[in-house]
C-alpha cells in the first residue's frame, strides 16, 4: 500500500473514531454510599440506559455522601450531571432555607425533575413472639431502631409522636444485625427504611414469624410524611395491605442538559423499568403515580415524554 493510501486510511479511521465518540453521550450520575441500595438502584439505571440506547448514552455513577452533598454539588457542576435526593431538599435549597440558609445559589434554581426511583419506605417489623400489633403494644418491649440512618431518625421521631418515648427499650444493636437478633429473641422488633421490599425484612420474614405494623390515617398525617402502601403478599406471611410513611425520591438534572438527553434518558428509564423490576422487585413499585411528589419543575426533555404518553402534570411542574 503506497504511504499516501496508508495516510488517508488513518486519517479515515480517526476521523471515523471521533465521530463514534462524539455520538456518545456522557452522564454523570450522583447515587448514595456505595454500600447502600440506592447506589446499586444507580448501577441498574446505568445499565439499562446503556441496553436501552444500544450505548449512545453512557452512565457513570458516583459515590455520594448522601442527598443534601447531591444538591450542593449543583453549583460547581455542568454538563450532564443527575443526582438523586428528596423534593423537599430541591424546594430547601431553591428557597435558600435550613441546611441551604447559608449556601444559596442560582443554580438551585435551574434543577429540573426527570423522573421518580423507590422511595425511603418505614418498615415497623415486630417478632410473631413478641405480640405486638400495634404502636401502643411496644410500651415495655426492647426495639432496635439503628443509628445515623434516616429510618432511626424517623423511628425515634415516631415514638415520641405516638406516646412512646421513654417507654420502649432502645437495643444497642447494628441493624445489620437486626434479623438475627429478631430471631434469636434478642430485640422484640427492628425499625428500618429502604425501597420496598426491603431485602432485611424479606430475610426477617421469610425466617421466622413476624408482625408488620400499619400506621392509620391519623398517624401518618401527624408525621408530615408521605402515605406509602405496600400491597398484601409482599413480604412472606403478609396477608393484607400495610400502610406507611414514605419519603419521596427523584433523580433530577439540571437546564445544562439538552432536552434530547433529557427525554431519552426518561423514556428509555420507563422503558427499560418492567425489564429491571424482574431481578429487582423494587422497580415495581415505581409509578407514575409517584410524579405528583415532585414539587418543582420538571425538565422539558422529560415533560415531552409524559405528554407523549399521556400523563398528567401539573403547573407548578411546567
């Protein structure tokens, strides 16, 4: 092959290189502790985006320290940055209120919604043995409630709430250890938050009897949090409906992503859910119902794919 040929067949296959990795899109997605399930639920959004794009667009997900890092991260972030966390973090830090009083920025105000991942689920789990049923019956019964988690924050804010302070033996147990120590009689029951259903609990109740605890109406109002029902036959031994708190959770961009991106990423995320769901039950019970948590705007890629589909929003989200 004479030198000239050879010259233009690099040039060729360079040229034809770069165009390959200029139709690549990059995404950064921010998730949760690496140990955490919120970071794997980050694994398999980037796996499906990859299979549901056939890799035109390519998920990275970083190691967060926790939500509140997610949204701060806005101001020093461009490009195609997604990050998960609750609403109201969203609605705290646009407002420049609380954790965000001293750390107000424009750039709060250019986040915008994609779409929902499996909330924080309360999960009161009670020993068959330990005979309780209901709040009232924990009076006098030993609880592990765990430590710096927002379930233990939430469980300890729960038992004040309904009379119970004080009156419950706290264990000085890991919740890593709560199923063992369930069984074993060490604890009367644990308190735990995770998407539904929660692999802890799926372990507790598959091993031994227990009791799942229902909140009514009337608690989970006085909570401020959000109702969550987890339908009869999720967990082994369940045979009815439990009613419970939730806390919302979303996975946002911000205006620097195009909506092309933007509406890809949601409708190959809805498309690639019922596929996810088989080897994660957690997936299911994502809806679009759960879109009416999203207190802010959603981003207009993502809105053109809820119009497609027909799917209700509101102003405030427009």
């Amino acid at each position: 092959m004479k030198l000239f040929n050879k010259i233009a067949l690099a040039g060729a296959l360079s040229l034809g290189l770069a165009l390959s990795a200029n139709a690549e899109t990059r995404v950064t997605y921010k998730s949760a502790k690496s140990s955490s399930s919120y970071y794997q639920m980050g694994v398999q959004i980037a796996e499906a985006i990859k299979n549901g794009t056939d890799g035109k667009i390519i998920v990275t997900v970083e190691e967060s320290q926790g939500s509140v890092q997610n949204v701060m991260e806005v101001v020093a972030r461009s490009g195609n940055y997604v990050f998960t966390t609750p609403p109201g973090l969203v609605g705290l830090a646009q407002k420049g209120e609380k954790m965000f009083e001293d750390k107000a920025s424009p750039r709060f105000a250019e986040i915008r919604a994609l779409f929902p991942i499996p909330s924080l689920t309360m999960h009161f789990v009670m020993s068959g043995k330990s005979g309780i049923t209901t709040f009232s019956d924990m009076e006098g019964k030993t609880i592990l409630l765990g430590k710096g988690s927002f379930g233990a924050s939430e469980g300890e804010k729960y038992l004040k709430l309904f009379g119970l302070e004080g009156k419950v033996k706290l264990a000085e147990v890991e919740l890593s250890n709560a199923v063992s120590a369930l069984k074993n009689g060490q604890i009367d029951g644990f308190v735990t938050s995770g998407s539904y259903p929660a692999p802890n609990v799926i372990e507790a109740a598959a091993s031994t009897e227990v009791a799942i605890l229902s909140l009514n109406d009337e608690q989970i109002v006085s909570t401020k949090r959000t109702k969550l029902t987890i339908p009869a036959g999720t967990y082994s031994g369940q045979a009815t409906d439990i009613n419970t708190t939730s806390l919302p959770v979303v996975a946002y961009a911000t205006t620097d992503m195009d909506d092309e991106t933007a509406y890809t990423l949601t409708k190959t995320f809805w498309e690639e859910k019922a596929r996810m769901g088989e080897s994660s039950a957690w997936w299911n019970a994502v809806t679009t119902g759960m879109l009416e948590n999203i207190t802010s705007k959603i981003h207009p890629g993502a809105v053109r794919y809820y119009k497609e589909v027909g799917t209700a929003l509101t102003e405030v989200q427009l």
